[in-house]
C-alpha cells in the first residue's frame, strides 16, 4: 500500500511528494482509513512508529473537504501534546503536510510569554496544538473557546497521566462539544489509562501495532554494572570508543543531568543539558543544535524521552536507568527510527538492579552484558574535574551553556554574537555618561565627606 492508495486531498499529496514520502507506517495503514470513515480510534503503537502522520493526514482532508471559517478565539482541531517540544513538532508536521493549503497552525504552551499567544488566537486558527496547562490558561482568560473543535487529538496519554495532568484532562473533556471526532494515541495502555479512554471516545476503533512495552527490534542493547561514582569514567569511555553520531544521555534527575555536562565539558567534550528547570529558550536552542549536529551530546532527564523526532540518534545511554519500566520504552525509542538501527547502553549501580528486573520482565528482552573496560580502575584515577558550575550573575559567571545558545540563536537570525563592549558599541559610538548617586539633603550619606558611588 502507498499513500497515494489512499485518495487524500492533492494538496496534501503534493506535500508528501515532496517529503518523498511514499509508503505508510503499519499504525498509519491501519488507522487512517479508520479516521476517514470519521470514527473514533484508540492507536497503541510504540514512539517513533508515525503516530502524528496517522492522524493529522486525514484531519487535514477532512478540514480541506468541508472548508468553513474560522471563529475568533476558536479552532477546529484541537491536539493535546504532554510537552512543549513534542507539541512544537506536531506543529511543524501540521504546517509540513498542509503546506499547499492555507490552513493555519498554532502552538500554546507554557514557558513563554502568554500574551503573544492570545493575539495568534484572537482571529481563530484551524489546527491548534497545546499543552494542558497553557490550554485551560487560554480558556479562563477567555480567549480560547473550545465549543467549535470538530476533531479532537490526544496523544501520548500515558505520559499525560505520569506528568499528573489528569485532572486537566477531564477538565477539558467537560469544555469540548459532544459532537466530535476523538483520536486516543498511547504507546502503552495500562487498566489506568484505558479508563481515560473511555472518557473520550465513543465507539471507538483499536489499532495495535506492537505489543505494549516492546522495544524496537532494531536496537541491540547493551548493559555494564558499575558503581555509582564510577559512571562519569565509563561514559568517558563510551563516548570516545564507540562511533556515535548523536547520543541522548538519560539520567533521572535534573540536577544530575548539569552535573553530567559539567563533567564533559571539563573533559573537553560538547554537551548541552535539556530539562524542566532549562528555559524554554534555552530547550529550543539546545534541540536545535542537537538536530542539526552542532552539538552532538544531550544530556535529557524524561522530559525528551517521548515524541522528539530527532533523526541520527545512534545512541541512548542510560547513564541513570528509570524506576518505571515503560519509560526504558521510551527512552530508547529514540534510537532506531524510521527502520535504522540503534543501540542502547545502561549503566546499572548495585541498587539500580531490581529497576533492571522490572524492565527485562516487562519488555521480555535481555540486554547484552558488557564488562568494565582493561584499566577502568586508571580510568577512575584520571577523571579530569568537572567544569565549575555556573554562578547566578552576568559577565563571567554566565552559564557556558547559555552563553553557548545565545550565540547560536544569535547565529541564526544573523546577528553577531556578543563580543567586547566596546566592539559591541560600534566605530565611533559615544560613550555612555556615568551615572552618578547623589544622596539627599539629610539623608544616608549626606555628611560631609560622604562617598559619591559611580555606576
């Protein structure tokens, strides 16, 4: 079966044309003939398997089937995105796939300012992909409305749950009109997150690709048992002895994937950190980096274990592995995508092997062992210091990495990036006067021979 067997919309054909996509995913075989019969459907398929094709393919025909116009502060097709980059890249495939249409796109989510956000909305918009919390936001302020969304999306549920956002999802289950179109998309569907299905969907259609919690066929995975204290040393000795060409390190905290960067930078290596206490600036700087090769490391905690389609990422490195066996799932499911292959490394502690069990129970698979390398304990001697870490104050204590995304934001919208004050200034720019702090009659410092502070 290809695409074109399907009978889209020609503005939509035209675009997979020229992505040069021509053969369907088994998820999207399967449900898009399912979603344009307008039912309902539940889609259970691992990450990385084309779930946002699968269903925003046949909501885009739908839309450019039955035109209507746009309500101000309101949108036609609604998609739920557990985090901001997944949501930004659901976006972009939107625009991708109806870029010969004039169908409008737009992304809310928090970390931003929100004001710009309402002004986008304020006309309308066609498709709108949100996070939960920005959402119910928009709609308190009253300006989003819901009682127009015609096709609603809601992926990756189980990472809705984990991240606590039931209560606004049931939330918005109460706004939406009950006419509508409901698509439910989870890589896992445990009792919990089949009765927030039910919530949704009316009569729905089931497509399964993959049996919950597998991993990708694609990955051979590694495993080496190494003391906590000692793993800084063996990913040293990873990352120069295997040929890596991008690598997504995994540790469970935020606070541990700084500490891991600073590590590699004082050992000479390139890494950027991504993690909820990061910027939202910040996260798209280091993404985009990541993507395009400048940075070839990024140190993630679970936040960048879902829907980041990054292509190239030879390997996942479980520097800390997580407590919850379905997130392994997740995690290396980063590598191997769109049929290449992958590997993946875990690094296990001593109190780090129950966790272990509890993956290899759920996903059924086995991990090679791999042992500690010919002069580890050298290895361990030699660690270099980590780099030191970044002072809350300008100048000199800038953090290295913000300095580092500043000068490639700074990069891409042409602008210089930052140099010596004085060369900042320009050729001939005037000086600034300085400012000088005179104290007020009677006041502190009015005796006589009170400093003057400058600056």
């Amino acid at each position: 079966m290809e695409f074109k067997d399907f009978g889209l919309h020609a503005d939509i054909e035209r675009a997979l044309t020229a992505k040069r996509y021509t053969q369907p995913t088994p998820i999207q075989s399967q449900a898009i003939p399912v979603l344009l019969e307008g039912r309902d459907l539940c889609g259970i398929a691992q990450t990385g398997t084309g779930k946002t094709a699968a269903f925003s393919l046949p909501s885009l025909d739908y839309m450019l089937s039955n035109p209507r116009p746009r309500t101000p502060r309101g949108c036609r097709m609604l998609v739920l995105s557990p985090t901001r980059e997944l949501a930004a890249q659901i976006a972009q495939s939107c625009r991708d796939y109806g870029r010969f249409t004039k169908l409008s796109v737009a992304t809310v989510f928090g970390g931003v300012p929100i004001n710009r956000q309402i002004r986008d909305l304020s006309q309308g918009v066609d498709i709108l992909v949100a996070t939960p919390g920005r959402l119910l936001d928009l709609v308190d302020q009253r300006a989003l409305r819901l009682d127009d969304v015609e096709i609603f999306v809601l992926d990756e549920a189980d990472q809705m749950m984990d991240m606590g956002f039931i209560h606004s999802l049931r939330r918005v289950a109460k706004i939406l009109p009950k006419q509508r179109q409901n698509l439910f998309f989870s890589a896992t569907m445990p009792k919990e997150i089949a009765a927030l299905a039910q919530q949704f969907l009316h009569d729905p259609v089931t497509v399964s690709v993959a049996p919950q919690a597998t991993t990708a066929e694609k990955i051979r995975q590694r495993v080496t048992f190494v003391e906590q204290k000692e793993k800084q040393a063996l990913l040293h000795h990873v990352l120069r002895s295997e040929e890596i060409d991008r690598a997504l390190i995994f540790t469970r905290t935020k606070h541990g994937a700084d500490r891991v960067v600073r590590h590699l930078k004082g050992a000479g290596i390139d890494a950027f950190a991504i993690h909820g206490n990061k910027s939202q600036g910040q996260r798209t700087t280091a993404l985009q980096a990541f993507r395009s090769g400048q940075v070839r490391l990024l140190v993630a905690t679970d936040i960048a274990a879902r829907g980041i389609d990054v292509s190239g990422v030879s390997h996942v490195i479980n520097f800390e592995i997580p407590n919850v066996p379905e997130q392994y799932v997740h995690r290396i499911g980063r590598t191997a995508r769109a049929g290449a292959e992958g590997i993946a490394i875990s690094f296990v502690a001593p109190d780090e092997r129950t966790y272990l069990r509890d993956i290899e129970r759920v996903t059924r698979t086995r991990a090679e062992p791999v042992a500690l390398p010919d002069g580890f304990t050298e290895m361990v001697r030699n660690l270099p210091k980590p780099a030191q870490p970044p002072r809350n104050t300008g100048g000199k204590g800038r953090d290295p990495q913000r300095q580092r995304e500043d000068a490639l934001r700074k990069k891409a919208d042409g602008a210089p990036s930052r140099g010596p004050r004085r060369e900042a200034a320009g050729e001939g720019a005037q000086p600034q006067r300085k400012r000088r702090f005179r104290p007020r009659r009677g006041g502190v410092g009015a005796h006589k021979g009170a400093v003057q502070r400058v600056g």
